[in-house]
C-alpha cells in the first residue's frame, strides 16, 4: 500500500516540471487574457492559448504516439487535420461563404490593390534570409504579411512545419492589432486633402456576375498557379453556395457550423505545438519580430497602389482603402473606413474598402501558391 502511494506520489506531474514549462504557461495565460479582456482575435487566440497551456502541463498525454494495440493521445488524432492539410482548407470554404465579392466586382481596379498589399510578404521573405533563415523558412514567415491565418498555417506546414507555432501565433496577433499597427502607417503616408475624398456609392452587381465570378477565379487560379487549388477551390466554392441562393442549409452549415468546429481544432492543435521545448527559441523572437515587418509593409504597399490610383483618376479614390488590401477581413476595411471618417464625418468608405480586402484574401492565396511552386518539394 505504501509503495502503492509512493508510486502515485511520484508520478504527479509536478516533478516532471521545467522552468520552460513554467514560463510557456504564462505565455498561453497571456495569450488567453488578450482574446478574454482585450478581445484579440478571440475565436483562434483563445483556442491557440488553451492549446499551448495544455501542451506544457507535464505528462499530460494529448500527443501520445500509440504503438502497437494502445490508443494514442486525443490531440494525436485531432491534429491530423492539420498535419494532412484538411484544417486550413475548411476555413476558407467558411470564409467563402461568409464573403461578399460585389464591392470587389463593382470596382475591379481595387484587385490591384490587393495585389500591392502582398508587397509586405516578399519584403519580409528577403528580410528573412537576411538574418538567417532558408529560403522555406523565410516565405513561411513572409507570408505573415498577408495577415490571413490559415493561409500562413498552410503555407508553414508545407514549407517549414518546424515553425508552425510561433508564425501561427504571430499572424493571428498581428491581425488582432490591426487597428493599433495599421493607422499610424496611413497617417504618415497620405495628407488630410487625400483623408478627406469622398467616393460615390458601391454600385450594385448582378447575380449573375456574382456566380460566374467564383468559377472564374478557380479557373484563372489553377491554371497559373496549381499548388494555390486547395485554397482557392474551397474559397471560391464556399462563395458559390453563397451566391446561389439555392442550398441555404448549406451556405448556413459553412458559415457557422463547419468554420466554428474547425477554428476550435485548428486553434487548440496549433497552441499543442507550442511546447517550451520548441518554441522559446532565438527563432521565434526573430520570427514575431519579421511579422511586424511583413505586416506593416504590405499596409505600405496597398497604400502606395492607392495614392497611384488616387493621382490617375484625379483625387477621386481615396487612397486610405489601400491599407484594406491585406486580408484582415472585414477588421482592415473598417480601419480605413473609421481613418476617413476622422478627417470627413460624410466619408463612409467601408464599403469600397471591402473591394481590396476581400482581393487581399485572393492575393494572399495566389502568393502563398506562387511560393510552394517555386520553393515546394
């Protein structure tokens, strides 16, 4: 009985405790105090916190590897939606059909825009090399910049899986404090003149236009860039149930069921990554650090496609719906929209912002494609 008790005593995680555990769990308690108090991305950085406090709790057993008869940990299972690449894809059938394409359709110009944003995504890849990182690594971190959380977990796990965690973790922070990094940025890249344009009404597009529009896309995508298809098929064909009008119950599933599900795994299996083991690490600072660059250079990049359009079509674009090409939607078009309104009360710009955004998402997919083409095994 006594050796019995010694035994249980013994096997209490506390003794397997390290100080990098330790300090790994205050990391996910700050993680899961930004998504509570402040309201940082709360649907992946609470997820991503619990998983990575679960992960560093000792002995814990969620990523036992089973051998022979024995059943392997719940995680071990659950996060083979990430290693076979099944998670991220869902999300962006859920973004789909979540997304509005006509402000994008009614100014097809904006799409330009979207691609200016991805600026930020090559600019931090060479930023990366620069401070030590291979090439897969670097477009890893880079694509950080197009502020879209499963493209950049996508794009990780097929070029640098070893950095899963902290590029998760950054890329979801940095789309957390949009509304913190992204102004500053468009307040010293355009004057109060170009602040204060206002821009007509989105016009209205067809049904028709709207249907075509998804297939089009895929079409045009897969043939220039096959390895961006799984994104765009599910991104495109999520936006065909929506614009449809004939399977609601569908449209209604991706929508909320599906993306829900899948953004808790997603969230949690990325946060068991996090172990103290693998992420405190020179690396990881570097990497968060490269995420500021990225993202704050595709905000420049957008807006200097902008401020062109703005000089070309004679001051009536405002050049403020730039900072909206990366694909934070819809949290980057309500930036600029919120931006115009302090220098004009009449400028209501979300709508036109959302063209960009919503190319952002586009962009960001097409960019992460063009990289596994030319880096991809």
């Amino acid at each position: 009985m006594y050796e019995n008790f010694l035994k249980f005593i013994h096997g209490m995680g506390y003794w397997q405790l390290e100080w990098g555990q330790v300090l790994m769990l205050v990391v996910a308690s700050v993680l899961i105090w930004l998504a509570i108090k402040k309201g940082f991305e709360p649907l992946l950085l609470l997820p991503i916190g619990l998983g990575a406090f679960l992960t560093n709790l000792p002995g814990n057993g969620l990523l036992t590897v089973p051998h022979g008869n024995e059943i392997g940990g719940l995680y071990y299972y659950l996060s083979k939606g990430i290693e076979l690449e099944i998670f991220p894809p869902l999300i962006f059938l859920g973004i789909g059909a979540m997304t509005d394409f006509g402000p994008l359709l009614a100014s097809p110009k904006t799409f330009l825009i979207g691609a200016g944003a991805q600026f930020g995504v090559f600019a931090a890849l060479l930023a990366a090399v620069a401070l030590g990182f291979n090439l897969q690594e670097a477009a890893a971190i880079g694509i950080i910049g197009g502020a879209d959380g499963p493209t950049a977990i996508y794009l990780t796990l097929k070029l640098a899986p070893h950095l899963l965690g902290p590029i998760a973790v950054a890329a979801y922070s940095y789309m957390a404090l949009v509304p913190l990094i992204q102004p500053p940025i468009m307040r010293l890249m355009t004057t109060d003149k170009e602040r204060a344009v206002e821009m007509p009404p989105v016009k209205p597009v067809s049904k028709k236009i709207k249907i075509i529009f998804p297939l089009a896309v895929t079409v045009v995508g897969v043939f220039i860039v096959p390895p961006a298809a799984p994104l765009l098929a599910m991104l495109m064909g999520g936006n065909l149930l929506r614009e449809s009008g004939v399977v609601e119950r569908l449209t209604n599933m991706a929508q909320n069921e599906l993306i829900n599900i899948v953004t808790f795994f997603l969230g949690t299996c990325v946060g068991l990554t996090m172990a103290a083991d693998q992420f405190l690490k020179i690396e990881t600072l570097k990497i968060i650090s490269l995420g500021v660059v990225a993202f704050g250079m595709s905000t420049v990049g957008g807006l200097i496609i902008g401020k062109i359009m703005y000089r070309m079509t004679g001051g009536k674009i405002n050049p403020l719906i730039g900072s909206a090409g990366v694909s934070a939607v819809p949290m980057a078009a309500r930036v600029s929209h919120n931006v115009g309104q302090e220098y004009n009360p009449n400028n209501y710009l979300l709508m036109h912002a959302m063209g960009p955004n919503v190319a952002g998402v586009v962009g960001t997919a097409i960019a992460a494609g063009i990289l596994l083409a030319i880096l991809g095994k």
